[in-house]
C-alpha cells in the first residue's frame, strides 16, 4: 500500500503580490489613480499645486533684503534677476517689523509687553493642565526662557532707538531680575504646589494690564483689593443671604470702595510710597500687540459675563429670561463693524457729558459685550449637552441651585465648551484687524496704512499682506489644532 | 390617598422675600428690573444732555434730503439727485444681492470641500485640507482685499479689447478677447455680461419708488406655477407607485410642465441676449458688475465655505456607518443610499450651523467697506453719515436693519429646519 | 437750550456743559498736553514715521500751537481719525483741535457747528489721467471711469462737476488714499480725482510720472484748515494767532534758525520793527491778551520755523512730493496767504 496521499504540514510561504498590488505603486493606485475620476481630480490637483508654487515659491525666496526704499528694491530686482523679475521686497518688513508688533509702543519699552505675553502662557497653563505638576513645569519653564530670550533680544532695539522713556524706568539688570524672579517663583510654586498656580492666573489680569499701561503700582493693588472685598462680603453674608443676594451686597460694597475710597486711597499711598513703571498710554497700542490686547481682554472679560447670561437664558424667572435672550439676539444680530462705530461714534452719547476715555477702551468695551453674546451661546451649547441626569442627580443630593450649578453642572459644561470658547477666541482674534476702520493701527491695514504714508515705501502693496497673513495663519493655525487636541484630551465618556 | 400634610401657613414677613425661596425669584426679579431700568434712565438721560450741549436733536428729515452722491452699483434707480432714504434702499438692495450670491457659492463650494475631504483620494484630500485649514485661519478683511486687487491687477484693460482696421489689415489679433464665447467681457475695471431683454414690453409699474416690469412678475409667477403644478405630478406618481409598487415614469411630465411653459412665455416676449460692446472708454450694454462686488461675494464664499465644508464633513461624519450597510443589505444602490438614507439624516446636523453661516455671510457684508462697495454701511453708515454728520440716527437706523434682517433670515431658515428635521415623538 | 423746555432738571445741567466745553483752552493747560485730531496716515500731510514720530504739514501746526499754549512742541498726543471718525472725535471732545486737511464748507460750519479758524492750505480738486489716453481737459472725459475716495467733499464735487457739464462718468469709490492711487495705476479708471496736492503727492511717487498729466481744470475751491469746537472762541483764536504768527514770522523773515539772533537784535534795537517786537513777546505783553504768555508765539515758530520752512520741509519742491507755493504763497508773493496784523 503505498501511500500515495500528501499532507502538507507547514503552509506555503506567501507570494509577494504583484507589482501593482504593493509598496509605492499599490499606494499609489489606491489613493491617488482609482479610476478614471481619480485619475482626473488628482492630475488636476497635481497642476494646481504646480502652479502655486511655481508662481510663490520664487516671488518669496527671491525677496530683497538689503534695501532703504522701494525705488531701491525696484533697482536691485532688475539688477539681479533682470528686467521684469517680480520679486517681494522683505526690506520693508526688516525695517519696520516692530511696528506691525508693538504698533508706537516705545522702542526701550517693548520688554514688557514680551513679559506680558510670555507670562500670559504661564497663567494659561494651571488652567489648562490643573494640577498636573510635570506639563506645567515643562510649560512654565519653556515660556519662560523664551521670554527671557525675547527680551534680550529686544533690548537690542531700545540701545538704537532714542529713549522714549527715564534712563531708570527701562534699565535692563533690574528688569531682567526682576522677571527671572517671577519665573522663578511660579516655576518653584509648579514644582511644590502647581494647584496654587490658579493663583496667578487669578492676579494675571491685573499684572498684565501693569505691564502694559503701566503707571502707580497702587492702581491696579487697588483694584485688587476691591475684588478682596468682594469676597470677603459674599463669603461673610452667603450663608445667611443666599448666593445672589451676597453677591449684589458684596458688588455694591467693592462698587463703593472703587468709585469712592479708591482714588483717594491709591493716591495717597502713591504720595507716601511711590511705586511703579513709566506710564505708557493705550493710544500708542499698535499691531499684533492691540489685536492681542483686545483678543484677550475681551474674551476673558466676557467669560464671566457669558456665563451669567447663559445661565440668564436657561433660567426660570422669566424677566431674566427675556432680558437675556434680548441682549445675546441683539448683539449677535448686528455685525460686529456696527459695534465698533458705535464705540467710536455713539458710545460718548450714552456716557455722562465730558466723560472722555481712550477709543482702545472703549473699543475693548464694545468689543466684550459683543463677545459675550457668543460666549453666552457657547456655553449654552455645553449647559443642554448635558445629561438631565446631573440636574436631577444634583437635585436629589439637595443641593441648591447655586450648588449644583458649582459642584455638579458648571464643570462638566465648562469642559465641553472648552473648544468652543477657543474657536470663538480665534474669531475674535481674526475681527480685531476690523478696528482699522475707525483708525486703530490693527496690524493688517491699520500698520499697513502708516508704512505706506512713508514716501519710501508709498506704493508697496502686497509684502505687508502676505507678512500679516502668515501670523495670523501661525497663530490660528496653531489655536484650532490645539483646541482640537484638547477635545480629544478632555473627552471623558468611553462611548 | 393619604393626607398630605399642610405646612403651616406662615404670615408673610418682609424678610421672606429674601430667604423663601417662592419669593426669592420674584424680589430678584423686581431688582434687576429696577437696575435695568435705572440703567437705560441713566443712558436716555446723558443722551439727551449730550445732544442738548452739542445743539442737536434726534430728526431722521436728513433722510429725506437730496443725497449728492454717486453710486457705482444700483439696483434700484438712483442718481445723485435722490434722497439719502433712497441711497438707504440701494444700499440695502446692495447688501441683500451680495449676501444672497455669498450664500449660494459658499454653500455649493462648502459642499463640493466637504465631501471631497472625505475622498478617498489622498492628494485631493490633502490639497482640501490645505485650503480649508489656510482659509478659515486668515482674517476675511484679507482675502477680501486680495481677492479685489488680484481682480483689479490680473485682468486686461478694456482698450486691450479693441480691434482697429489696421490690426484687421495687418491679421493682428487684439490683446485680450471677451470670455464665454464672445459674451462676457472681464477688464480690469470691471466685468460686463449680456443682459436678458425682451422686444415687446409688457410696461409695469412702480411701488415705493422700485419700478416692477409685467415682463418679470410673469415670468415669476409661471415658474412657480409649473414648479407647483410639477409637485402634484410627483405626488400622484407617488400615489400611484404605493398603491401598485410600481411608479409610473415622470421625467418628460416634469421637463415639460418645467420649462414649456415659460420658455413660450418667453419666446413669445421676444427673449434675447444684450451682449456688451467696447464704446468709447469702456465696455457698454449688457449688466456691468463692478469688481468690488465680484470680489466681496468670491472672498466670502471661499471663507465661508470651509465652515460649511466642516459641517458637512461632520455631517457626514456622524451618521452611523450601519446606516449605509444596512441600505446596501436591503439592495439599495449607492446613489439612492446616499439621497434617500444617508443625506436627510446628515442634513439634520448640517443645517443648524448652515444658518448661522449664512447669518455670518449676510453681517461680513459689511466688510465690504474696506474694498469701497457701497453696502447698507457704505451708504447710510459711511457717506451719508459721513455727510449730514446725523451719527446717531444713521447708526440706529443701521442696526435696526441689520437686526431685522438677521431675524428675518433665522427664522425663515428655522422653519425649513423644521420641515427637514427628523420628527421626533 | 431747547431741550430744557420739556425737561426742566436739565436746564442747568446744560448751561454747565456747556460751559465746561468753552475752556478748551484751560483743558489743555490743565492737561499739559494738546490733544491733535490727525490723519491716520497721509503722506507729507500726517504720519508717524518708523520710530513711531509723528511727521508732516498739519502735524507741525499741532506743535506749534502745543508750543504756543502748553510751552513744549513735543506736548502733542496725535488722535488718528478716519473720514467717519473726525467731525464725532472733535464733537465729543475727544480731540481739542482737528488738524486734518478738513475742508471748510458752509454746512460744516453751520450744521455740524464747528468753527474752522483758518486755511493752512488752499487746495482744489483736480483729475490725473494718463498720457496715452490722449485727453486734454476734463471736460473731455465724458464716459470715462473716474476713482474718488468716499468720505469726503470730492465725490460731491465730483457729480456737480459732471452735471453741470452735461456729460456722464462711471464712479469707482475708493476707501483710501493708497488704494485710490492703486486702481489708477493698475487702470481700474480712466481718470483719478483728488485734491490737487494729493495728485501731485501720488504722481511723485509713481515709477513713471512721466505718462501722467495732471489736468489744468480745478474743479473747487479746498480751503483746508484748522478746526475747532462751535462757540469756544478764546481757544479758536489762540489756534488762529498761532498760525497766523507762522505766516507773520516768514513774511518778516524770521526763521527758526534767525529766531535768536532776531531776538537779540529787536532787544538790543529800540527802532526794530515793532510787530516783530510785539510777536516774540519784546515789546508789552500781547500773548496775555488770549490767555497764553509773553512768549507764546515765539515757541511756536521754534518748533519747526515759519510758514515757509514747514511748507518747504514738508511737501514743499525739495521734498519727494514737490508741490509748488502756488496759492498758498504770501501774498506779498502773489500768494493767498495773509495774515491780520499784529497789533
């Protein structure tokens, strides 16, 4: 009996596919030629990109550095790459980059907006990670040693530039001590206690407005303790008044200290002990500096504000109600360049005669309700996401509505509008260049719009753009992706 | 039932009105009130003081006064002797026209992204990304104002368009020709496509001052008349395709009842195309488009329409994949899985933010200020503002519209939001 | 005052208001500072340069009235504004002078209540168009395309000009100054109207003004001027005598470099010319008489010299712009410029 069945034991080793079934040609065929379709859309695509870059690759490669006007880059475009070469003339942005960055901040000066915005970061960072002590470290350290950098860097600037300001209000040692001691300071707070980093992004509001307008250190101390106030009133009478009730108490004591005591008290510490940095005035605010001042002033004033007018929205009490849905359709019905133009035009109809203050402010003002609103709906969105389950669960616990909305249901919606509120940041950002059009220096056409008044520069068109565009692409670009990453981090159901 | 038991009536103290919770809401009520009122005293009171040191009052007459003024784009007649009330309405008309346009191609371009982001295709896919993530990152002033000047700059001057009998003598061609066979002539100062005329004029009359042609109401109301007509044809096929299963076949019915009609109607009228002609500095006849206008409804339907791409995308995204597998189960075939399983569902979450798009789209109209389009802003907030020195009146006026506006366009697309969403018990 | 009828209480609120808005000039000595309504950015007119310097014809004027009032030309907070912006900002209070190539025009002054205390530029509206389009005279650009900057008396100008003639334009409105100059260039028009000092301005800085003629027609009058709040009288006089000082001072030759050695000389020289005695404050004391000091208006001239030498630093023919004196010359020189006397 011979045995003639066979039995394979061990399975054939697999054949490679076929040429056009693997490695780059698979790929290939797969993704970008599958069918004729395909085959069409991406050969178009192909042409597409061809020529953008064909057309932009060497107009920006090619730019003129080493030149004093435009007449001059004109020169040396034909001397270089001949009769009809069309080529950027990056010159413009090498002399005046400054101004598209600090608008007529003064030159000495310009640490403390770089300090304002590195330790703008350092005040995110326990928000965004609370409690995380490695992130925060690595954060707090980053942003600080590239602040520190900047500053030198910008030092640089002030030696060439004539002093706007007394010798002793920009002298370097004492400044740059003074902010390796902050840096310091939050960076040993990160590593021991980074819970009480929250702290800083409290006083961060007041800090930054120092920086930046500077002026007596009793000012903004003052206003601080006006909030102190605040709290020591709403905490005293809460458990006996209730939420609301405390709070209008302890608003309408701080609002007497600040209309009332305040001045007279500041100033008179300022006589006693004067203290502080050479005063800058709003109207200098310039460029990416104004679009970052109103940006973030705006949002983070409206927050609070959107809050209560979400809250307003969903209540019971139907004058509440009405009064708040009136103010959030309002606002949002109206474009935002009304808003502007009624803060440049209408605003000083509305305020008590003779009361005059800074376009910027009021600007910021206008420009807060008008964020507000859209905060509002956001937070809105984050509010009926959640489940009823947590009201009613919160209900159960006996907890009151103030309670609740603390403990329980502020968090959660909070988080689910973390990315919203972002979204709305860079809107908001994106609209701050439509402050030019009544006559702030926003960095896209307000800036623009001066460099061009400059007979050297009078005709250059399209450099300035294109510079302002790629910021605002970086920053933007860089937000959205971040927002998007945080979604991601925050969403905690496992559906 | 068991007795419930009733809590003693307590006599009402004034201090119940800040710890009984039954009162509590009605005495925060009456506070804010109060506040809300003291607040708007307070702003009425330091108006009318403001106004009485800078000797004004509040008079809206300047609106009817004679404006001086020019307007580039108008779609309703105007010259410079009209008053600034009627500049209003060409401003308005100017805003609706360009917010109207906006909305379309941001919707067919948001569309046309959207999906081909999902494509498989990779380069398309990227290249879709690219363009989203590049546009919607770049403030709208910019691209508004690039758009204008690649217009502007790009495009051949209208004396480039000219042939002269020595270029015909010497076989020369000219150094630019008219587009789409002869018929739309795009220059650097503007663009010029053929206008529909009639030969017969059925005469029309005027309401407010906006003149009406018999011509076009006709025509109007005989495409909705077939448009209606068509929809009974299609319930009945409907009817009849439950009844038997069968569904009897409509296309010519439809091409028909469609286009006959109006395209007699038409014929009838004499129809025909006004093609412009180069005469003198420029190109005359036809409807000239000025690049202000081109411009603001191409910046805004690009920028726009990555928002409405992303809506789709996430349209698409979030209706279930068992969705379609389920069709496929049931033997549908793809292009009707998509229209009648897939899109009505996708709708459902594509439609919210479509309205506040569109809402966007009709307040960025007024960024069109930057590139000089005389809008709503333009006229009533800029020149005539700018001129009668009446800010707060014009400011008002202005946001009333606006206002108006928004409302009006919210809640007529609430209501086909309504009629799309799914019904829900 | 018409409101107080029907609302009693504010009557007195009013009068105070009122009041309070006349002392500007007080406000600006309190304040030690001039607040200037400038132009966001107009070349030679108005701008700030690349170390935030604010530079120009009008921008001098601020200076030396802020030399005048509050002693230092450098006491100036310039206030940008835009067409929309200007007449609100002065109206509100928000700027004490508007120093902006504004033109004075009956409803201006009436309606909008504001007092323009005197013309530093006599300008009028003119067309460029380019050489090849072989037109000579305004009045042959029937049809034609023309670009105008909105927000100003131009495009008013501009259709009475066109109507009266009988003749029909295309208007292509433009926003601002720079973009105005681009569409022309890139030949979105046929013509460009402005003033014709911004047309001079805009031809210099061209790659080749060569191909571009200015035409001869002025189709108005554009007295450009200072302006000042309605009814506050003392403060308009003080910017008018300070202006009027620059044109005295070059009429009699003092410059801001000769300013010293004049000083000296009518010191030490009893028969020295008197009015230059009594302008640099030599002779008894006439600033008092406005409510500034002696030597008021000798600090304006030392900030940046006499009419002349900002007309000559600024926009004059040995700048980039080169505009000739024309009307604003003296009018020893065949000029419009006069001043009132001194005395």
């Amino acid at each position: 009996m011979s045995d003639t069945s066979f039995i394979r034991t061990e399975m054939l080793p697999a054949k490679t596919p076929p040429v056009g079934q693997r490695g780059v040609v698979k790929w290939l065929r797969e993704n970008l030629f599958a069918g004729p379709m395909n085959t069409i859309l991406t050969l178009l695509g192909l042409i597409a990109v061809y020529y953008l870059l064909a057309w932009s690759v060497p107009w920006v490669m090619r730019g003129i550095w080493d030149a004093d006007t435009l007449q001059d880059c004109r020169r040396l475009t034909i001397e270089r790459y001949g009769e009809g070469a069309s080529v950027a003339c990056w010159a413009m942005i090498s002399e005046r980059w400054h101004q598209f960055m600090f608008g007529f901040y003064p030159q000495d000066l310009y640490w403390r907006p770089v300090l304002a915005f590195g330790l703008l970061f350092a005040a995110l960072a326990p928000v965004l990670y609370y409690g995380e002590r490695r992130t925060n470290l690595k954060l707090i350290g980053a942003v600080a040693v590239l602040t520190l950098v900047f500053m030198g860097e910008t030092w640089k600037l002030a030696d060439i530039a004539p002093k706007a300001t007394p010798a002793l209000a920009s002298n370097s040692s004492l400044v740059i001590g003074f902010a390796v001691a902050l840096f310091g300071l939050l960076l040993a707070t990160a590593a021991a206690a980074p819970r009480k980093l929250t702290w800083f992004t409290a006083i961060y509001p007041l800090l930054g407005f120092f920086l930046l307008w500077g002026g007596s250190v009793w000012g903004p101390l003052g206003v601080a303790m006006g909030f102190a106030i605040l709290g020591i009133v709403f905490v005293l009478l809460q458990g006996r008044l209730g939420v609301v009730v405390a709070a209008g108490a302890g608003v309408l004591v701080a609002a007497i200290w600040w209309l009332g005591v305040q001045t007279v008290a500041t100033t008179a510490l300022h006589s006693a002990m004067p203290m502080g940095l050479y005063s800058v005035n709003s109207d200098v605010f310039g460029g990416f500096l104004l679009s970052f001042v109103i940006g973030v002033s705006a949002i983070s004033m409206s927050l609070p504000i959107g809050i209560l007018l979400a809250l307003g929205r969903r209540s019971d009490m139907i004058l509440v109600k009405t009064l708040s849905v009136g103010f959030i359709e309002f606002v949002r019905g109206v474009p935002l360049i009304t808003m502007l133009f009624t803060a440049s035009l209408l605003l000083q109809y509305f305020l008590p005669p003779r009361s005059n203050f800074d376009l910027i402010l009021r600007v910021i003002i206008l420009v807060t309700l008008f964020a507000s609103a859209y905060i509002a709906e956001v937070i809105r969105g984050g509010l009926a996401a959640l489940p009823r389950g947590q009201y009613e669960a919160a209900d159960a616990l006996g907890l009151d509505y103030w309670q609740a909305q603390r403990l329980i249901v502020m968090p959660q919606a909070l988080k689910i509008a973390i990315p919203g509120i972002v979204s709305s940041f860079i809107g908001l950002f994106k609209d701050t260049t439509l402050v030019a059009l009544v006559g702030l220096a926003d960095p896209l056409t307000g800036i623009t719009r001066i460099v061009r008044a400059d007979i050297n520069w009078k005709n250059i068109y399209w450099e300035p753009y294109v510079f302002v565009g790629a910021i605002f692409f970086a920053v933007c670009f860089g937000m959205s992706r971040y927002s998007m990453y945080l979604e991601k981090k925050l969403k905690t159901d496992h559906r | 039932m068991t007795i419930a038991v009733e809590p003693p009536k307590a006599a009402f103290r004034l201090s119940m009105l800040i710890y009984d919770t039954r009162y509590r809401a009605m005495t925060i009520q009456v506070i804010v009130l109060a506040l809300v009122l003291l607040f708007v005293g307070w702003l009425t009171d330091n108006t009318i003081q403001n106004l009485a040191a800078k000797d004004k009052d509040i008079n809206f007459g300047f609106l009817w006064a004679r404006a001086g003024y020019d307007i580039d784009q108008q779609l309703i007649p105007y010259t410079n002797d009209s008053t600034h009330g009627r500049a209003l309405f060409v401003g308005l008309a100017n805003t609706l026209v360009v917010a109207f346009f906006a909305c379309i191609f941001a919707t067919i371009i948001g569309v046309i992204a959207g999906v081909l982001r999902l494509s498989k295709n990779w380069l398309v896919a990227r290249l879709m990304t690219v363009y989203v993530e590049v546009f919607r990152n770049i403030p709208l002033l910019l691209w508004i104002i690039l758009s204008f000047v690649v217009l502007g700059e790009t495009r051949p001057a209208p004396k480039d368009f000219r042939v002269t009998d020595e270029m015909i003598a010497a076989g020369e061609s000219p150094a630019a020709t008219m587009s789409f066979f002869d018929s739309v002539a795009i220059t650097n100062r503007g663009s010029n496509i053929p206008a529909p005329k009639l030969t017969t004029d059925l005469g029309g009359f005027e309401l407010l001052g906006v003149p009406f042609s018999f011509a076009v109401l006709g025509t109007l109301a005989l495409i909705i008349g077939s448009v209606l007509v068509n929809n009974r044809v299609l319930a009945q096929a409907k009817a009849v395709q439950e009844a038997t299963g069968d569904r009897p076949t409509t296309w010519w019915k439809s091409l028909l009842i469609l286009f006959a009609p109006t395209l007699l109607f038409l014929w009838v009228l004499g129809f025909h195309l006004e093609y412009p002609v180069l005469k003198g500095f420029n190109f005359q006849g036809g409807i000239s488009v000025a690049h202000s206008f081109t411009a603001l409804v191409i910046a805004l339907s690009i920028y726009s329409a990555t928002y409405i791409a992303e809506s789709v995308r996430a349209g698409i995204l979030a209706i279930n994949r068992g969705q379609t597998e389920a069709a496929y189960a049931l033997g549908i075939r793809p292009g009707r899985t998509m229209k009648l399983i897939v899109l009505p569902q996708a709708l459902r979450v594509i439609i919210p933010p479509l309205i506040s798009q569109y809402l966007n789209i009709t307040k960025n109209t007024t960024l069109g200020m930057a590139i000089s389009y005389l809008d709503l802003k333009g006229t009533l907030g800029g020149i005539t503002l700018n001129q009668t020195g009446r800010e707060l009146e014009c400011m008002l006026l202005m946001m009333m519209i606006y206002l108006t506006l928004s409302l009006l366009i919210s809640s007529l697309m609430n209501i086909y939001n309504n009629a799309v969403k799914l019904k829900e018990r | 005052m018409k409101k107080s009828v029907f609302l009693g209480t504010l009557a007195a609120t009013t009068v105070l208001a009122g009041a309070a808005f006349a002392g500007t000039l007080d406000d600006v000595k309190a304040r030690g500072e001039l607040i200037c309504g400038s132009n966001v950015a107009l070349t030679g007119f108005g701008a700030a340069d690349a170390a935030g310097e604010w530079k120009g014809f009008d921008v001098d004027l601020c200076r030396a009235v802020a030399a005048a009032v509050v002693g230092d030309g450098t006491k100036v907070k310039f206030v940008p504004t835009t067409g929309e912006t200007r007449f609100t900002a002065l109206a509100s209070g928000e700027v004490d002078v508007l120093i902006r190539n504004s033109t004075w025009t009956y409803s201006r002054d009436n309606d909008l209540k504001f007092d323009f205390v005197a013309v530093n530029y006599y300008d009028g509206q003119g067309f460029m168009v380019k050489k090849d389009l072989g037109v000579s005279s305004a009045k042959e650009l029937d049809g034609a395309t023309v670009c105008i900057q909105t927000g100003t008396t131009t495009e008013l100008n501009l259709a009475d000009f066109f109507k009266s003639n009988n003749i029909s334009y295309t208007p292509v409105t433009v926003g601002d100054d720079t973009e105005a100059q681009r569409q022309y260039e890139t030949g979105a028009c046929d013509a460009f109207t402005t003033d014709a000092s911004g047309l001079a301005s805009t031809r210099a800085a061209m790659a080749d003004p060569g191909n571009h003629i200015i035409l001869p027609e002025i189709i108005s009058k554009e007295p450009l001027g200072p302006v000042v709040r309605h009814g506050d009288n003392n403060w308009g006089d003080v910017v008018r005598w300070t202006f009027n000082a620059l044109l005295i001072a070059e009429e009699k030759g003092i410059t801001k470099a000769n300013l010293e050695e004049v000083v000296a000389a009518a010191t030490a020289d009893a028969a020295y010319d008197p009015e230059v005695k009594r302008l640099l404050g030599i002779d008894g004391d006439m600033g008092a008489m406005a409510g500034l000091d002696k030597e008021a208006f000798k600090r304006a001239i030392a900030v940046s010299g006499n009419y002349g030498e900002i007309f000559e630093a600024n926009i004059g023919a040995s700048t980039p712009i080169g505009l000739a004196r024309g009307l604003n010359a003296l009018w020893t020189q065949g000029g419009l410029q006069y001043a009132a006397p001194f005395r």
